[in-house]
C-alpha cells in the first residue's frame, strides 16, 4: 500500500519531478551529468593511446568496408598521367633515322620528311585526344624538316657536280705516255 505525497511544503523531488514535467528537477532514474575534464593542450600526443582510426560508416548498400576507405573519398599520390600518343614516338624516331641517313650522300635525309608529317598528325591526335608527346611531336617535326632541308642540299650539290663533272672537256687532261 503506498501513501499519497503529504500535504505541504514537503515534495518527493523524483515523484513530483516526474508527474509535473518540471525539467529542472532531477529524476532519480538518470544520473546526474559530470564536468568535463579540461585537456592540456600542450601535452604529448600518443597516437597509439585512443586505438585503430574509426572510419565513418554509411547506412545503405554503399557502407565503408573495414580496411578501405569509405566510397567518394579521393585516393592518395598523383593522377594517372595521360596517355603517351604511340605517334609521336615514332614521328621522332623516323626524323632521328632520317638525320643519321644524312651521312649517306645526304640523301638518307628525304626519310625525315616521314617523321616530319607524321609529327603533324601526332600533333593533331594530341589536342583531339588529350593524350601526351607533344614534345616528341614538335621533336619530330623540327628534326625531319631539318633534315628534309638538308637532303634537299645535298641533292642540288650532288647534282651540280655531275652536271660540271660531265661538262668538262676530256682533252684537257694531261695524258702522260711512256
């Protein structure tokens, strides 16, 4: 048998905190909050103290599995880097070879007209593609018309000296007979 609250100035504060819904009275069910503990901000850091790193789950079938980060976060290091254009590589080597085909007569060096065009056209993919090269296209490019011009050269002065060459009169040779 439990006795009604008495009359007066006498108040149950768990009783009559939780029938007239007064907030400020404590309920004996809860325990009362504590302070917080002030934390040195100078103090040494462990970073073995607190454990393993907690990472943020995500409701729905796209939660973080442990050992990965969770989805939407950005990975570490650099980007890939583009994709080197297999042109331009070759472009530069075609108007390499044409520049050494320069110590055949000079007429070794047409072949960096190849280089050169091809150069052009790697040049061209580059920009459509976003690719990388543009070094060994403009490479390409400079070395195979140089080397273009130079066999060009080289053809004029080769054919100038057939052309006086067979201009010459035989007669005017010393013939020496014993």
């Amino acid at each position: 048998m439990t006795n009604p609250p008495p009359s007066g100035g006498w108040h149950d504060p768990a009783w009559s905190g939780q029938q007239s819904g007064d907030p400020t009275l404590p309920v004996s069910s809860q325990p009362a909050p504590t302070q917080p503990i002030p934390v040195n901000p100078y103090a040494p850091t462990d970073p073995y103290a607190a454990g393993p790193p907690q990472i943020p789950t995500q409701p729905g079938p796209y939660a973080a599995t442990p050992g990965y980060p969770p989805p939407g976060y950005p990975g570490y290091g650099y980007p890939p880097a583009p994709k080197q254009n297999g042109l331009a590589i070759a472009a530069m080597v075609v108007s390499i070879i044409g520049a050494l085909g320069l110590c055949g007569y000079g007429l070794g060096g047409y072949i960096g007209a190849i280089g050169a065009i091809l150069g052009h056209v790697s040049r061209k993919q580059i920009r459509e593609r976003g690719e990388a090269g543009e070094g060994f296209a403009t490479a390409g490019i400079i070395v195979g018309w140089v080397a273009t011009a130079l066999a060009v050269l080289a053809t004029i002065v080769i054919v100038i000296f057939i052309v006086w060459a067979a201009n010459q009169d035989p007669s005017s040779y010393e013939s020496s007979t014993y």
